[in-house]
C-alpha cells in the first residue's frame, strides 16, 4: 500500500459535495413507498432512505441494526464495527438518534419471520438489497449522480446548518475528529430545511 501511494496508483478518495434536492427527495420517497405498499415482503426503503438522511447512518450499519441495539430512551443506537480507517473490527460505539431518525425506527415492528436473526433486524433486509433499490430507483426515476452515502452527508450537513457544534454532531454521526468529518459537511443554508417536511409523519404511518 506504502509503495502503491508513492507511485499515485492509490490515493484519498475525492470528496463528494452531492448533495440531494427536496424534489428528488419527494420522488424516490414516493417511488419506493408505493413499491412497498403493492409488493408485500419488500424492503421498506421509504423508511431507510429517511432512517439514512437523519440517523445519519451507512448501508451496512442500518442492515446490521437490531432492535435490541436501540435505546428510546437515551435516543441512540449501538453501532458494532463502525467503520474506522485503522480499526475493522471492535469499532463499538453508541450514537445518538435525531428526533426523525428515532421516530422511523419506533414505527418499525420486530418481523415474524421463520428466521430468527431476521426478526431482530430493525427493517429486515441486507446492505446489499438497499445498495441494489436504492441504485434502481434513482434510475427509473432519472436521477443522476445521487448515492446512498450522499444522505449521511446531507444529514451531517443538516445538523450543522441548524447550529449545532462539532461535538453534537460527532455525537450522532460517530466521526472521532474534525478531519474525517468535515469532508461531509457542505453547507448550503441556515435552519433546519427539513422542518417543515410531509415526509417525517407520512413515513411514520405506513
């Protein structure tokens, strides 16, 4: 690897300032709430991609996330093995739960299903089934350039722009410094631009 980055055959990965607009929003939450609403078993992507944009949380650790990792109480969600650039494994940690991102998880019932580790899953699906719709709906909908991992970076960008500091937001998004987090952050606006949002109590519902 040390050689590898001397000879620029490998590098830091170029910083993403997409950022997704309320309309394009609208329409992949509407697509994947009818999809899940005509297509029972589906994966309730309308309450991941929300889940994604205010918990702000990866594919990988909204698949893995439990019940049983989710604390109404204190509002947070244990995180096992967040990724980390130095440590793949044992990366612990509990992180706070934004209102709306709580709120979603509340409305999701443990599933009956045969298979036990499935049941425990708080939507019940895998990192790689989200990966996969999420790719889908942005195609049938024509939307360009617009990533799963682009709604963690709205939601960190969000919570700064409604003024909350560097170890509020750390809190929630589990960074460990500035460096690492700042990438994420392209502030676009002050206030919280999702106040208002039909979006957070329609969800919540169905």
């Amino acid at each position: 690897m040390t050689v590898c980055s001397r000879l620029g055959i490998t590098g830091r990965s170029k910083a993403r300032d997409r950022r997704p607009t309320r309309d394009e929003l609208d329409a992949i939450l509407e697509y994947f709430e009818t999809s899940y609403l005509n297509h029972a078993g589906s994966a309730p992507m309308h309450k991941i991609t929300l889940f994604a944009l205010f918990s702000p949380r990866r594919e990988s650790e909204i698949a893995r996330a439990k019940h049983t990792d989710l604390d109404p109480e204190t509002s947070r969600l244990f995180i096992k093995d967040m990724k980390h650039p130095g440590k793949k494994v044992g990366n612990d940690v509990w992180c706070d739960l934004p209102a709306p991102a709580l709120q979603v998880a509340q409305s999701m019932k443990p599933f009956k299903s045969k298979v036990e580790k499935k049941r425990a899953l708080i939507f019940g699906t895998s990192k790689d089934v989200i990966s996969r719709r999420w790719t889908e709906g942005c195609r049938m909908l024509g939307i360009e350039d617009l990533v799963f991992h682009d709604l963690p970076h709205e939601g960190i960008s969000r919570l700064f722009e409604m003024g909350e500091t560097i170890p509020q937001v750390a809190a929630v998004s589990g960074h460990r410094s500035w460096a690492s987090m700042q990438r994420y952050t392209h502030l676009q606006t002050r206030g919280d631009r999702y106040g208002d949002w039909e979006w957070i109590e329609r969800v919540t519902r169905t």
